[in-house]
C-alpha cells in the first residue's frame, strides 16, 4: 500500500510497498495492513511504525498528535 506521513513542514515518509503501519490512536495503538477498510481516526502523541516491503527493520516516526486516512489502499498521515 502506498503511505504519506507528513507535517505542515515537510514530508517525513512516503513509500509504496508498505505492508504494515501502527498508529498510535487517541483510543490506543492500532494497525493497518494491506486493502484495509476507509477509515478516518484522530492520532495521539507516539510513534509511529512502518514496514516497508524490502527493508530489514521496521522504521519509526515520532509524532505529536495528527489524523490518519485510509481510502483505496493509500494511507495518509497528517501528523503535528
């Protein structure tokens, strides 16, 4: 799935082959894997965890609070 993390700054993360994101979510940690459902949720303060297809290790980000959305198997993270 393709995935967007990004600030009002700047872009932290964009990848295509992502088969995993954990988020944390205002009411606990959550994950989204491939083909997932459209959803919208608010984002509390935490990391954020991407695994991306290729890579080792898993990458981390973190964030201070944001809004996830999930539509047609891309993810966006606008983040604060």
């Amino acid at each position: 799935m393709k995935v967007e993390i990004i600030t009002p700054d700047l872009t932290i993360f964009t990848g295509d082959n992502v088969t995993l994101i954990q988020l944390p979510g205002i009411d606990g940690s959550f994950e989204v894997l491939n083909n997932h459902a459209p959803l919208i949720s608010v984002l509390q303060k935490g990391k954020v965890k991407v695994i991306n297809t290729g890579e080792k290790e898993p990458l981390f980000f973190d964030i201070n609070g944001g809004v996830i959305e999930v539509v047609n198997n891309k993810v966006l993270v606008l983040a604060e």
